[in-house]
C-alpha cells in the first residue's frame, strides 16, 4: 500500500527549500504528491522509503549543505480469515483471526500496551481492548483494529449470524404394500422450522442417510424401497451450523397384500360352466386406509361382461382368461388370472344298430366308428 509521510526541518533562520538530490536539482513546490506548509513537506502516495534534502534559506543566504530527511515506510498490521462465523442461539463462537503485527521497526520508540481494540455499531466493546481475539454470542459486525509498535493500524470487519435452533414441527409417516413378489415402497416427509431435514435410522448418534439405495431424499422426504416390514425413522433439523436438540421419530408401515391361490386352467365341454372360486387370504387386519372393505373386482382379457364381477367367485360358460383383482382394507392390490378352456361336444358315435356274433363272442367285439367312446347299458 501507499502512505503520506510528514517531514519536518528546522533552519537557524529564514525558511527551508526541500529537495530529492543532495546537490543541484530543483526545489520542491506544492502540487501532488508533495504538498509543502511552512517547513513542512508532505509526501502522498508513498510506497517505498526514500530521502529528502532539506536547505536553508535566509533572504539570498542559503546552507552551505542540504541536509538529510528519511521518510520511512512501516508496514502494518495484517489481518486474516475473515470469513462470515454463524453461531446457534444459547451458544458462542470465538473470533479468532490470524493477526501479524508487522512491527520489527520501531522507529517512534515506543511500544503499544494494548494494540487490539473490537468494537461494534455503539461503539467499544468493554473489556476487550487487549485480547486478539473476541467471544461472541449475538450477531452483528464486530470490528476489529490492531496497531502495532509503528503507530501503524489496520481494521477489519467480521461478520456474526445468530441462527435459532431449528425443530420439527411435523412428520407425515407413510405405508406401503408388500406382497410375494416384491418389498413395498414407502415415502416418509418431516417439516422443519428453519433449515433442511436429515434421516437417521437411530434416536440419537449414527450417521446420517444418504440418497443411495434402498433410500431416496428428495427435499424433506425420505423415499424407502423394497421394505420388507415396518420400520422407525428420525428426522433431525439442521439450519446452518444449529441442530434441533432431539430427533422426530416417523413410522414408515408396511402392509401385507392379499393373497390369491391360484387355479389351474379349467376345461369344460361346450354348454356347460364352471365356478372360478380361488382360495383368497386378505391380510388385512390394520386398516391403514381406513374402514373401505374388501373388494373384489373380476374382469376378462376378451372385455366380456362377467355377472356378478364383485363377488368372490364366478360362474362362466365362455372360453377366455379371467383376471380377480383383490384390494384389501390396507388398500393393498393383488392380482391373477385365471385360464378357462371350453371343448366342442363330439358328435354321437355311428355305429349298426343290430350286430350278429358268432358263439363265444363279447360285447368288447362291438366296434362304432369313432376312437373315443363310452358303453351304456341304457
């Protein structure tokens, strides 16, 4: 950086002439960077240390010599990590920056007793006048300034936030079905005051959950898949650096689907019915959902009309695939199908009505001709 330095000669009589040279050269006048009142010479904008010659002058008298002025340069205090500090309600945080004094060169002969002072908005901070750093447990902008053995100071400003401890102000638990075929999907969701949500599968310690299988996160929900049974959740708040004090507990349930035995394929003869009648096992004994019942709902590939398509069984005559959707009072769905075969009737076997056998001949010697019959005695 660049600072004005305040250089000052003192003549035995008439006034002083201020050079760069030791020799020759031109008197300084006012005009920037030097500015000259008096005897007095001020440099602006000086960065580095340099020499002036001051002369006497009195009337067309001047010293037989310039003398020697050194403005000097001190550097001055740094001040680092100043980052912006957030501190939760109730508690503190210590400022804590990285100060270097920069004072080796002690050219005013004198040494600061208390180069650090913090002060905010109103004003100084009561007792902190000698401390580097500074415990803090409101927000606002705390200013900090050093000065070193140089009479050189610098400031800096640190930012404080006050975030409130955050808490769950709700949770939503969720349910899924789970049948033979596959877990159930679950979706879970909590709300906090201030801040995000993050899940944990225990009240207090363990790491928090991340947004991999079987888990998915997306805002303040948790997404669970392929849940074999029930399980507990936790939900903690987090709104900054603050944490809620505990954690929610959120229940993700997981129902049982119904049940269906399935049939083999029916084979009926053409004209006649059969009764599709499946063994069906609802599981339903938490009504989740409420108090809906048991529905039954048939319903056929072909899009044929089925009497009586709620009840538990049904009686066709038709050649079709038959699906039975099962919802139990969990609101859990399973579904199968169902394969019915109709065969034509064969026409009546021909056959001579009278014939003769010679002795020793059986009724097995009686041959229609068809390959596929049955004898009657009627």
């Amino acid at each position: 950086g660049t600072s004005t330095v305040t250089l000052l000669a003192t003549p035995s009589a008439g006034t002083v002439r201020w050079y760069t040279s030791a020799t020759e050269g031109t008197a300084l006048v006012n005009g920037f960077p030097y500015e000259i009142v008096g005897n007095t010479l001020y440099i602006n904008n000086l960065a580095e240390n340099a020499t002036f010659y001051a002369e006497a002058v009195n009337g067309n008298c001047v010293s037989a010599s310039r003398t020697a002025v050194t403005a000097t340069i001190n550097p001055s205090p740094t001040i680092s990590n100043l980052e912006p500090i957030t501190i939760c309600a109730g508690s503190t945080a210590e400022i804590a920056p990285s100060i270097v004094l920069n004072d080796s060169q002690n050219d005013y002969g004198r040494v600061i007793a208390s180069p650090y002072e913090w002060t905010t908005a109103n004003g100084e901070i009561t007792g902190a006048s000698d401390e580097e750093t500074l415990t803090v447990s409101t927000s606002g902008v705390y200013t900090l300034t050093v000065t070193n053995n140089n009479g050189c100071s610098a400031s800096r400003d640190f930012t404080v936030t006050l975030n409130a401890i955050p808490t769950i102000t709700e949770t939503t638990g969720g349910g899924g079905c789970v049948s033979q075929y596959s877990g159930a999907f679950v979706a879970i969701s909590a709300t906090p005051s201030a801040g995000t949500v993050k899940w944990y599968t225990a009240p207090t310690g363990g790491t928090a959950l991340e947004n991999e299988y079987p888990y998915g996160i997306s805002g303040n929900t948790l997404y669970i898949n392929d849940m074999i049974v029930s399980a507990t959740f936790y939900a903690e708040a987090v709104n900054g650096s603050c944490v809620s004090s505990t954690r929610s507990e959120v229940t993700a349930s997981v129902f049982q689907s119904p049940q269906i035995e399935g049939l083999s394929p029916a084979y009926i003869c053409e004209g006649n019915s059969v009764t599709l009648n499946p063994l069906v096992i609802l599981n339903d004994v938490t009504q989740f959902r409420g108090e809906s019942p048991n529905v039954y709902q048939w319903s056929a590939y072909s899009g044929a009309t089925i009497a009586d398509a709620t009840s538990s069984s049904i009686t066709v005559n038709q050649e079709d695939t038959y699906v039975l959707t099962v919802t139990n009072n969990n609101g859990c769905t399973t579904s199968q199908t169902f394969e019915v075969y109709v065969n034509p009737r064969p026409d009546a076997p021909i056959a001579t009505a009278t014939q003769n056998f010679t002795t020793g001949a059986t009724v097995a010697d009686l041959m229609p001709n068809t390959e596929e019959f049955y004898w009657y005695a009627s």
